[in-house]
C-alpha cells in the first residue's frame, strides 16, 4: 500500500457505503478515465468480469469465433467460452512477445475466405508490454471486428505515446494482488464508446431496468466493484507512476546483475512503447548455459525464493485441446526457457540482490 489508502477507506466507512456502488466507485473510474486517456470506465469485481462483459456488448454468442493470444492468462479466453464461442490462437512474435500481427492477418483472411467475420480480437499486453494495437487493428477495421486490449497486466505501459489501451475498441484492466496496483481483486472496463460502457454497467448490476420494481429483459451480472474497494484503487493510482518507475529500476538491476551470464537474455522493449516491466522475465537457453529454467527456478525455490515459468500458451492448454493455432514455435519457446523473477515494488536491493545471488549460483552449478 502507499498510505494514501487507509485515509479513502476511512472516507467510505464515514459515507456509510459499504456494499457495492457509491462515490469512491464513482471518482476511482473518474480519476481512472482521466490518467488513462480513455473517457467511459466501469469499475468491476475483477478484470475477468470486465473482459466478459466487453465480450457481451459486443453481440458475442454461441458459434462465433473470437481470435486471442495464445500467450496468456487464461482469464484473457474464458470470457468467450462463457458466450459459447470457439477461440483461435495466434502465436507471439519475436520482437515484443505479444500478438504477431502478421500471424493475424492470415487468421482473419482464411476466416473471412470461409464466410466467417470474428466477433473479436483479443490482444495480451504481456508481462506490461503493449500489443502493436496500430497494426492489430489495420487488420480487423476493414472487416468491423472489433479489438479488446487484455491491458490486466499494463497499468501505466505506453504505446505510441497512449496509455495502454488507447486504440483498442475496448480496454480491459485487472487490479488483482500481484497487478502494479492493487484494490486486492477488481478490475476495469474502459471505452471511448459510452453507448458501450452503459450497457455494460446495466449487465453489471444484474441488468436491471429502469423501473420502480426489479424489471430484467435480459440477463445480466453482479459484477460491480464495492465501494470500499474503489477507495483503496483511488490511493493506488496516485502511485501508479511511482510504481512504474520502481518497477523498471529493478529491471534494470537485474539486467545490469546477469546479462554477462551465459545463456540468459530479457524480454524486449517493443520500439513502439513503453513497458511498466511488470514482471522481469529472463529467458534461459541450456545448450548455452548447461542448466535449464526449471534447474533454475527449483534451486530458488531452495532459497525460499519465488519464481514462476512464463504463462503457459493456451494452444498447450487440455482445456483448449483442439482449438486452432496459427504459428506456435515462439510462445512454446517462450514457455519453455522463460522465468519470471521476483519483482514486486515492495522490494529492497538488499532482497533483489538475494534473488541475483540465487540465480548467479544456480547458473554456476549448470
């Protein structure tokens, strides 16, 4: 927390709105709207609720088909099997790790070949690098396919200039407990269309209708965000940029501590952006290093030391056995030499250094 938090949730005590709803709620998408750049935000329970939502606005139902990275959280796909879809897959590219743009255009021209238009196209901003939105969307305008930036993981990352997010149809954003900021569960959906967000804000609160009584001509969700909630995301987003900046110091401490290592690189910079380095990810070659990422995250698993593989490619996933896949080798290459390092902004350089010590023994021991 950045102690700015306790003094808003003492606020909302005080107001006496406790359950969902209420001003904090209404001034956290406020402030969201402004520090992001995108004007009609709708405060949710969590960023999978808003990207099921973004999903439903825009019509997806039973027998559509909606393309989304392979190299993702599966929260970033579910949402459109909760409306019946089929997902595609599309593989990474080698320069930022996010939807290979040219991959996608193949997708959607052997979609639009077979008389099918795709409802959706779900770019991941990965590990808080964002998706060449530009380029996504040169591919799917011409063909009214909307996109919806999966931007949970890229609070504060930048792409040409823009908040994450900004160029997308839709945006969706997660404050889930290891985001860059937290409200401990919650999430966002933002728009520049407000006919879409409003839709989306009836569903949320159960689509009820505007009546005396509880009146429903459609189904809707208990999605929305409590108001206490809303308080603690308030405090977090005046540190936002303190947080990014934080997040790429220690990046850049640990580039500084094991690049000479044999074998192991870091994930890009995409040259159209700026990431928040949410995560730091080594990539960790054993035919050079002569010791492979699972040596290495269980020798820091021996040192009390937290380390997880890169998100696993939904392609690779039982769940999805049988989905289509356009390209594969990078995201499974990805997975397999990729680690992602402890890279909170709690730390202190004496914790990083521990870290840096682990993996330069775990690397010697190779």
């Amino acid at each position: 927390m950045s102690g700015q938090e306790l003094d808003l949730v003492r606020e909302a005590f005080a107001s006496n709105y406790i359950a969902p709803l209420g001003p904090m709620v209404d001034a956290f998408e406020k402030e969201f709207a402004e520090r992001v750049g995108l004007p009609h935000c709708l405060a949710v329970n969590s960023g999978t609720a808003a990207m099921h939502l973004a999903l439903r606005v825009l019509g997806v139902q039973a027998g559509d088909t909606v393309i989304a990275s392979s190299l993702t959280f599966i929260g970033s796909v579910s949402p459109a099997v909760f409306q019946g879809a089929t997902p595609v897959f599309v593989d990474a590219d080698e320069g930022s790790w996010t939807m290979d743009p040219g991959l996608l255009a193949e997708v959607v021209d052997d979609c639009i070949r077979a008389g099918i238009r795709p409802r959706a196209v779900i770019p991941t901003d990965l590990y808080g690098q964002c998706a060449d939105y530009e380029r996504l969307t040169e591919t799917c305008l011409p063909h009214g396919i909307p996109v919806i930036a999966d931007a949970a993981e890229a609070m504060g990352a930048e792409s040409r200039g823009r908040h994450a997010g900004n160029g997308a149809k839709m945006a969706v954003f997660s404050f889930n407990g290891n985001k860059i900021i937290t409200t401990s569960g919650g999430g966002l959906l933002a728009s520049e269309d407000g006919k879409l967000i409003a839709h989306a804000r009836k569903l949320s609160q159960q689509a009820r209708e505007n009546y005396p009584h509880y009146e429903h001509a459609e189904i809707g969700y208990n999605y929305r965000m409590s108001n206490i909630v809303a308080a603690i995301g308030r405090g977090q987003l005046r540190v936002l940029d303190q947080r990014v900046r934080r997040k790429r110091e220690i990046f850049d401490r640990y580039v500084e501590a094991l690049s000479g290592l044999a074998g192991v690189t870091f994930m890009p910079e995409a040259a159209w952006g700026r990431s928040n380095r949410w995560l730091t990810v080594i990539l960790i070659e054993p035919a050079v290093a002569s010791v492979d990422r699972e040596a290495v995250r269980l020798a820091l698993e021996k040192e009390d030391i937290e380390a997880r593989p890169v998100w696993k490619p939904m392609h690779m996933q039982p769940v999805f056995a049988g989905c289509r896949m356009y390209g594969g080798s990078v995201s499974e290459r990805l997975f397999r030499l990729g680690l992602c390092l402890p890279s909170g902004t709690g730390m202190t350089d004496a914790d990083q250094d521990r870290v840096i010590g682990a993996v330069r023994r775990a690397m010697e021991v190779g």
